[in-house]
C-alpha cells in the first residue's frame, strides 16, 4: 500500500516539474544551523518566510524612514512599505522566469531587517563610529542569526541568509532568486524614492531629460514597468537576472539625476546633522555605560559579544521614534515630579 504523501512533499514534486532548470528547489536546500523537523504543510522557504513575517525586527520596520526623516503626510515610504514593494516586484520577476517565489519573498521580506532608523543617516553614524564597522546586510543576518527569539536566531536556510546578506550592489548572491531580489531592490528604492521626491516638491517630472522618458517611460509607474519588463525577457531561460545594456545604463542615468537633486541635497538631507549628533551621542553613551542598555542586549554582553557590536545592536534595531524618545531620556532634562 502506497504511503500518502504529506502536503509539503507534495509541493516538492510539484517544483520540479513546474520551475525553471536555473530556479531553487527547496528540497535541495543546503538547510539550517540546526536541524528540524520537516513542517507536513510548509516548504522549508514557506517556513522562512513566515518566521520573517513574525518577527519583532520585521514589526518595527513600519516605523523606520526610507528616505524622507520624519515626513509629513500618510503616503510617503517607510522601511516597511520599502520592502514590501522590493518583495512585489521580486515575485512579479520571479513568477514569470518560473523561479522560485517562496525564496524570493522569505529573501526580499528579511533583506532590511538589520537597518538603523533614519535610513543610510543612522547607518553611516554606526559605521563611523564602530570601530568593527556597520553594514546593514550584514546586520540583517545577524538579526535573523542571533538577534531574533532570544539570541537563538531564526534558524533560517542557508539560500535565505545567502540572499539578505548579497543584497547590496556589487556582491554575489549564490541562487538566481537572489539576483532577483537584487535587482528588485535597486528598482524598488529608484521607483518609490523618485515619486516621493515628487510629491515632496523636491524635483518634477520635467527634472527628468526628455531622451529618457522616452526610453523608460513618462511617468513612476511607466518607468518601474518598462525596467521589470527589460528583465523578464533579457532573463528568460538564463542562469543570472540580466539587463540590456541600454536599460541598464537608462536607470544608472536616472540613478545619477537622484543623487544630484534629492539623496545628496535638500529635504531628504538637511534633518541629517540632528540624526548624526543624536544617534554619535547615544553610541558613545552606551559604550561607556553599557548595563544600561535592554537586558537582552546587556545579556548578550555577558555571553561574550563584543559591546561594540552589541551597541550598535540596540542602536540599530530602534526606530526612529523610539531612538528619539531614548535621546530625551538620556541627555534632556526633566522638571521636578512633586509627588
């Protein structure tokens, strides 16, 4: 009598026959730190992302800045919004290169997790003043490696950590869903910042050279559909996400013309010295004073983590409301409480 196979194994089988040669397969995953019993519903990368999805690190992405410090108005990006169109636009590549959609999303949810409030502002603060550095890739694995669950991790798949910590331009991811995801970010971020910028005031649709709405298109949307288009088809049966030299030097062009008008000047700079003095100030507060910190922090301390590294720990995993709060804690002075 034939065992009747679970749901999960199901789901195996079914990827394939129907997935790309080039795509993952979960059950060759090269599999967990520590061994588990296998989920009778959920692929292993199903589980990854649910654990992503669940974890305190992802909640407080919500109220993280994007780009904008502190913007007034309901629809521009945070982290969380950041991410989850960077999730989007990875899965609308990766559905239709027939690659693998579970790694892709479980990637593309967690690629931020490790990001400072106040955006590249509070990075660049941290990797100024840690001496071991501060990169958030790399503290995105060290959330979901130790962080998350009490200093026990997440305990996610190797492919998954693999595709968090390659995300940046110029590192090699070792799977094509983490090319997507890449590649995701980068038109993610360009997409979504430009059309903040916008609505910010900050530049206009006219900014943008004429030759260039021409190749890409007139307007965010146009823009963000042309480029996933170009992917699509220069990936289709191939082993890495590629663009076509022509697009690809279209979006280095519109790159450029955002560097220029909006990420090194005006509104989305001139908040950055307070965030500089702010967060350097708590940094060397905390490492002089380490036992201050939350008593899961101070516990990995006693674990023996480095306090530079586990400042930056506590730092990092803020959000920029909370990391406010802390400062006035800290260095603002309080009136008398007549009790």
């Amino acid at each position: 009598m034939a065992v009747k196979k679970s749901i999960r194994e199901q789901q195996e089988e079914f990827e394939y026959t129907a997935l790309s040669e080039y795509a993952s397969r979960s059950r060759e995953s090269e599999g967990r730190d520590r061994e588990e019993e296998p989920c009778p519903i959920r692929t292993d990368y199903q589980r990854d992302r649910d654990r992503i999805i669940h974890c305190k690190a992802f909640r407080r992405l919500k109220d993280k800045t994007q780009v904008f410090l502190s913007p007034q108005g309901d629809h521009y990006r945070t982290r969380l919004t950041h991410t989850l169109e960077v999730s989007q636009i990875a899965r609308t590549i990766a559905k239709a290169l027939r690659l693998n959609t579970d790694l892709v999303e479980a990637i593309a949810l967690a690629h931020d997790l490790g990001h400072t409030p106040f955006g590249h502002a509070g990075e660049d603060v941290l990797n100024k003043e840690c001496s071991l550095g501060f990169r958030h890739n790399e503290q995105s694995v060290r959330v979901v490696e130790l962080l998350e669950k009490d200093g026990r991790g997440l305990n996610l798949t190797k492919e998954v950590r693999d595709g968090i910590l390659n995300h940046r331009t110029g590192m090699k991811p070792h799977t094509i869903e983490a090319e997507a995801v890449k590649i995701s970010d980068k038109l993610a971020y360009m997409h979504h910042d430009m059309d903040d910028a916008i609505r910010a005031g900050v530049i206009t649709e006219e900014d943008i050279p004429l030759e260039l709405k021409k190749l890409l298109g007139s307007t965010c949307r146009e823009r963000l559909n042309t480029l996933v288009l170009d992917i699509v088809n220069r990936s289709m049966n191939r082993p890495h996400i590629k663009q076509t030299r022509t697009m690809e030097q279209g979006y280095n062009e519109l790159r450029t013309l955002m560097f220029r008008k909006v990420y090194f000047t005006g509104a989305a700079k001139k908040e950055n010295p307070k965030v500089d003095r702010m967060l350097t100030e708590m940094y060397r507060y905390y490492i002089k004073n380490p036992f201050d910190m939350a008593y899961e922090y101070t516990a990995l301390i006693l674990k023996g983590e480095p306090v530079e590294k586990v400042v930056c720990d506590y730092i990092s995993g803020m959000t920029d409301q909370y990391a406010i709060h802390i400062f006035e804690e800290l260095f603002i002075p309080k009136g008398w409480e007549i009790y």
